[in-house]
C-alpha cells in the first residue's frame, strides 16, 4: 500500500448516515469448505458454537483457526460495520465501517473458547489500532464479535489477563474491541479458505511473541 493509499483511507469508522448503501443481495458461497469439507453456511448442529474474530487481513486468520482440532468450519467475511451486503472493494475503501473477519464454528466439547481466544490472542498484536503490521486500515482492526453472554464473559477476561501479559513485556494497551455479533457478510468465493487455494499467497499475521496461557 503506498502512502497515498493510507493518506486517502480514513483511520475511524464512519457514521452510519456516512457509509456505502450496500445491496440487498447476498453474495453467493461455495456449498463446502475446501479443507474440512463441511458447509460453509448454517444452520450448523445444535451442540457447535460460533464466534467471529478479526486480527487483520483475513486469509491468513482464516487458515490459524481451520488448523485448530475441533473446529467445524471457517469462513471469511466481514462484520461490525453499517454497509448490507459489501463487496471487498468497498470494505478496503474504509467507507463501509466493517472489519475483515473469520467466523468460526466449533464444538466445545473439543475446543473450548479459552483455547480459541489463546489462538486468537497469540496470532496477532492486538494493540496495533486500526491496522495489523504494513496493513493499515479500519478493516484490519482487532475484535471479537460473541454471540452470548458467556463468550463476552470469557474474552474480556482474556484479554485483561493478556493485558497483564503484554505490558510486562512492554507493550501499550490492547486495543480489540469486544462487542455483541451483528450480521455477518460472507466475503468473495475467491476470499474463501484462500490460503489452501493460494499456498504461496500473502499473510501478513505477525504475533508479539507472548504467550497467552
């Protein structure tokens, strides 16, 4: 991105009377995930649980979370902004309000929610702001997006106790925004599972270094 990119890019979310109209449309989804080979759309079975996360551009979140055992599925989309139905396009532009994001569905009987938040927590540096390394912008910011109570509980929990972990190492503050699940847009055929698709492809996930036990 050049200088010129990130000069036009605003640095803060707009107001929702500011953002893209969107479209009514959804964007089409391949039926399966091309690594687990489970549906990429719901409704999933009733003993599996969802949360979204973002921690900058999501190809390389995407494939973090399918490699963890007891995940179900992933996919790649966008969420915590104003604009229906978005294209990539138009989430880059900044103008959307959303962030680029994995959901994932997994089973907790496997995987519990504190290992997948140290996943989370551990793949990226959280007090980066709007941006994740040379990616710079409000789509690439750090949040958790929960679908109940509990799953909030448990990630503002983990965060103050990485929070501990961070400063010590001398790091600022965490700056991830934790917050209650809205829709979630799937992204681009192309966007999912890209990684698997692409091997050689970008990602520009870089972690601190401390760990999240």
């Amino acid at each position: 991105m050049s200088i010129f990119d990130r000069l036009r890019k605003p640095s803060a979310i707009p107001a929702a009377s500011d953002a893209l109209p969107g479209r009514s449309d959804e964007m089409p989804v391949p039926e399966r995930h091309t690594v687990l080979g489970a549906p990429l759309k719901g409704p999933f079975p009733d003993h599996l649980q969802s949360v979204v996360v973002g921690l900058g551009c999501f190809w390389g979140a995407e494939r973090k979370f399918w490699q963890l055992p007891g995940v179900y599925t992933t996919a790649v989309g966008y969420s915590g902004g104003h604009t229906p139905n978005p294209t990539y396009e138009e989430v880059c532009s900044g103008m959307t309000g959303h962030n680029e994001v994995v959901l994932v569905v997994f089973d907790p009987a496997v995987l519990s929610l504190d290992a997948l938040l140290r996943c989370f927590w551990e793949s990226h540096d959280p007090t980066q702001g709007m941006r994740q390394g040379n990616d710079v912008g409000t789509q690439y910011r750090s949040g958790i997006y929960t679908y109940e109570d509990a799953q909030r509980a448990a990630a503002e929990q983990s965060r103050q106790a990485y929070q501990e972990k961070l400063t010590a190492a001398g790091y600022g503050e965490i700056t991830t925004e934790i917050v209650p699940a809205g829709p979630f847009y799937y992204a681009e055929a192309y966007h999912q599972q890209y990684l698997d698709k692409n091997p050689g492809g970008y990602c520009g996930l870089g972690g601190t270094g401390v760990s999240c036990s």
